[in-house]
C-alpha cells in the first residue's frame, strides 16, 4: 500500500510526459480492466473506439421496443447516445405525460420494462450528450443544462450533483477506469459566440480517502481554460492524459490539447496542436494505437468542405490533415487504420449547408476511399453537386456516431439515417438502421447487409444486443441466428455467398 500511495503521489506532481506516461502505465498493471461486452460511454469507452466484436444483430425486428409505461411515457431526447452495464440499458428523454423537466430512463436489457426515472435539468439547444456508467460505483452521470448529476443505477436515486457557471451543450461526460481510489470524470462546458473560452473540468468521482483522494465525490478537483471557444467538445482519456478539442481560437482555427489527468490543480497544456485549417471542432477527438484523431465544422458549403486531422498523441505533431465532411461526432478507426467519419447535414431545407449525410472512408495516410453520397447521387443535371430532388443513399450525418463492427475477417458498420427535418424537425429521431460492408464500395451488390426501418439514433451494443432509438421508442435486437438468415435468403434473394458470410458473422 506504501508503494502505491508513493506512485500516486509521484503522479499527481508530474511534470515529465515521459515519465509521468510509464508511470501510469505501472499503475495499469493492478488496475481492473472494464469489460468491452458493455456500453459505458460516448463511443463505448474514454477512447470513443466505437468498437462491438459481438456475433451481428437481426435488424428484420425488434426483439423489443419500450417507451416506458402507462404513467411515464419517455419521449427520448432524439440524438442522444445509449448506455448499457449489465443491469440496465439507460437513455435521455422526458415524461410526455409529467412535468417539463427532462429524464433519465433505465430499462431492463431482456423485457425493455421501465425499472425507474430521475429527473435532471433540462438539456439546453437540443443537446444530445450521452449519459456515462461506472460499474464499480454504481453510478450513472448525466451531463444536462448546466450540471452532471450522479445516479444510483439500481435504484435511480441521485447520489450528488455539480453546477456549473455555464451549460454543458452536446458534450458527453467520460470518465477514467484505471486509477484506483481516485478516478475522474472529465467535461468541457458551451462557451461559443462570445467572449469567454470554453473550459475543461475535473471532477472526483471516487470515495474520499484522506490520503491518496482527499476528494468528495462530485466535487470539482480542477478546470482550466481551453484558450477558445467549446461546444459539443466531448474530451477522450487514456494512459493517464485527457484530450480536448476547442470550437475554434483567436485564428477561427480549433485547438487540440493535451492535459496531465491527475494533476490537482489547474494544468498547463502537455501540448497543443492547431488545426492547419481555419475551422473549429464541434466534436470529440478518438485515440487509436497512439494517435488521436479530430474533425471539424465549416460553416461554408461544400460536401469536403471541413477536414479531418491525424495526430501524435506523445509529442501533438500533425501527422496528416484531410479533406472531409462537417461533422459534430468522433471518427472511428479499423483496426488496419482506416477511418471512418459520419458527417453531412439533412437534406431539405437545410441544403443550403452544402454538405449531406454520407459515411466517409479514408485509407490509413488520410486518402479518401469513398463518400458514400457522392457514390450514391443520382446527379440529374450533372454539375458534379447534390441538388434538391436528387436522391442518394443517406447514411450517417453530422449528429449520429456509428459503430463499427469487426468480427471473423469482416469490417461491418452499424449507421442510422437522419430523419428529413422539413417532415419531422430538425433533431428528430433517426428513421433508419443499417448495417453495411466496409469493405465494399456503397454501389457494390450487398453493401448494405441488413436494414430496419424505423429506429438509428447512435447506438449501443452491450451482451451482444444492439439498442437504438427511433420515433416509437427504444427497440432492441438480438443475435442474428443461421434461422433469420435462410429466411432473408429467401424473402430478398441474396446469394450463396451472401448467405455464407453472414452465417460467418453469427458465430
């Protein structure tokens, strides 16, 4: 116990990131590892993988689909991500039948029976942050209106709550699982449009110990400025560093930081990086085998118009910068380096964005592969550019993170479509899940894997069950078995060889 009290003490002053790195990792090695079987946070874990191994679900129908009960119908906050541990799926919403504040729900992962709310405060502009779990306290937070409340997630009684100065808007709360005695909980507030930055907080999250974590649990152990302006800027952790983008800086470009975790007072940047382009981040960054990727928002028209950085999470270097749809979610990367991006706004009346929802592959240098719109347009009068009335296939958009799926040699893609705001506003419910092949090009035969109509919002995938939201409710799918897929073999038509591989992908 000496030793490890001495390797924390040495943590929380730790000026070197060299040293402070390979001192965390030392920690790692008594650290419990959470289980990836769950769906805890934003994009899975602190990283924002956005990663499910488990056998494909069978999107034909809806194991379940729950709204709540007769007393509390939950009408879901529509671009808010889902939650998982194993005792509960948990999502955002309000009461359509109570009063005017907003919810948090828990559902029972095999019935989709409504086990109990909590109320929090209301979400301001539409924010669509995503709740985040710590199985070992038992504790869910919820970043909304201008605090993070923490909830009992078996009972649904509130365990303590921090206020803010300013709200939160669209960014999700994460927090770290590899720091005994002494987790945090890292979020940035919404500072956007005036003259203040936005801010990076700190909060304790573990028991306090008078010792190693002379914290209460809620309380703020730290916040530093993040030298501009924030909004859905969701932070990643990993190794003992916290990562954070900015909405933009005294050049319109964002920031990209790097802060030492375990500090207990306000820290200076380990490094910072600024966006070779003049656009700002209006998403979270990803971490990936030791870099850390961020995309931006420009505001002029274009379906390329905004772009995506590659970057040395050690030294802040740029490793590459790239051409890419406007975005407000993560990428995502394959395990061979590609990288996935979900961007574009809805068509109609919002086209004059010039962008639209389209799933970009790019090659691990940063080579774009393929837009799936632009693959897809039917470009009616040929000016190489979408037009109102052309159709394409809309997957993905600027709101939805997908999740990605490799399993048996397969890179798979579970993606919602967003709904046409000139029909149903412009944060509605996702009307569409798909689950497409990587692999191939969006015009190939059998692109499109599987589809169900009707559910998509930014999903989860927790003990091999997939959970999305759609306009009638939270539905949830099971497994996919050889059974449901001779049946679709003979309903759709598939081929031999379609049939086979996604037999592969059950097991």
């Amino acid at each position: 116990m000496k030793k490890l009290i001495a390797i924390l003490m040495l943590l929380s002053g730790a000026t070197n990131a060299q040293v402070f790195t390979q001192s965390v990792e030392t920690l790692h090695q008594t650290a419990p590892v959470q289980s990836t079987r769950l769906w805890t946070q934003f994009g899975q874990n602190a990283s924002h993988a956005s990663i499910s191994n488990a056998p494909i679900a069978d999107l034909v129908a809806a194991m379940w689909v729950s709204d709540g009960n007769t007393q509390t119908q939950i009408i879901f906050l529509p671009q808010s991500g889902i939650v998982a541990d194993n005792h509960a799926v948990y999502a955002l919403g309000f009461n359509a039948n109570g009063s005017s504040g907003d919810l948090l729900a828990a559902f029972d992962p095999q019935t989709g029976d409504l086990l109990w709310t909590a109320p929090i405060p209301i979400a301001i502009f539409d924010s669509w942050s995503t709740p985040a779990i710590d199985q070992r306290q038992k504790t869910i937070f919820a970043a909304s209106g201008s605090a993070i409340t923490a909830i009992n997630t078996i009972t649904g009684e509130q365990r303590w709550q921090t206020i803010f100065d300013r709200p939160i808007v669209n960014a999700s709360p994460i927090i770290t699982t590899d720091l005994p005695m002494m987790n945090r909980l890292f979020i940035t507030d919404y500072a956007f449009g005036g003259a203040q930055t936005g801010q990076l907080y700190c909060i304790n999250i573990d028991p306090f110990n008078p010792t190693t974590n002379p914290y209460q649990p809620g309380e703020i152990v730290w916040k530093t400025s993040l030298i501009g302006p924030t909004s859905g800027n969701t932070p990643a952790y990993s190794s003992g560093i916290v990562y954070t983008s900015t909405a933009g800086s005294s050049t319109n470009a964002g920031l990209v930081h790097a802060f030492d975790a375990l500090s207990t007072t306000a820290p200076p940047p380990l490094w910072t990086i600024t966006n070779p382009e003049p656009s700002g981040f209006f998403s979270g960054v990803s971490l990936a085998d030791g870099s850390l990727y961020a995309s931006s928002y420009n505001f002029s028209t274009g379906q390329h118009n905004s772009n995506t950085i590659k970057v040395n999470t050690a030294t802040g270097a740029l490793i590459w910068s790239t051409p890419s749809n406007r975005t407000d979610v993560s990428p995502i990367i394959t395990n061979d380096g590609r990288v996935i991006l979900s961007g574009g706004t809805q068509a109609g009346a919002f086209t004059f964005f010039g962008s639209i929802p389209s799933i970009q592959l790019f090659d691990s240098d940063g080579t774009l592969l393929w837009d799936s719109a632009d693959e897809t347009l039917d470009d009616a009068n040929a000016n190489g550019t979408y037009d109102p009335g052309e159709t394409y296939l809309s997957l993905g958009g600027w709101t939805h993170q997908p999740i990605l799926v490799e399993r048996n040699g397969a890179t798979l893609l579970y993606v919602g479509t967003l709904a046409d705001p000139d029909q149903f506003g412009f944060f509605a419910p996702c009307s569409d899940l798909r689950l497409i092949d990587l692999d191939l090009l969006p015009t190939d035969s059998g692109f499109i894997i599987d589809h169900f109509p009707g559910a998509g919002t930014t999903p989860a995938v927790a003990n091999g069950v997939l959970y999305a939201v759609g306009e009638n409710g939270l539905h949830a799918f099971a497994q996919s078995s050889a059974e449901t897929i001779l049946n679709a073999y003979k309903d759709a038509g598939m081929t031999q060889k379609q049939v086979k591989r996604r037999l592969k992908l059950t097991k």
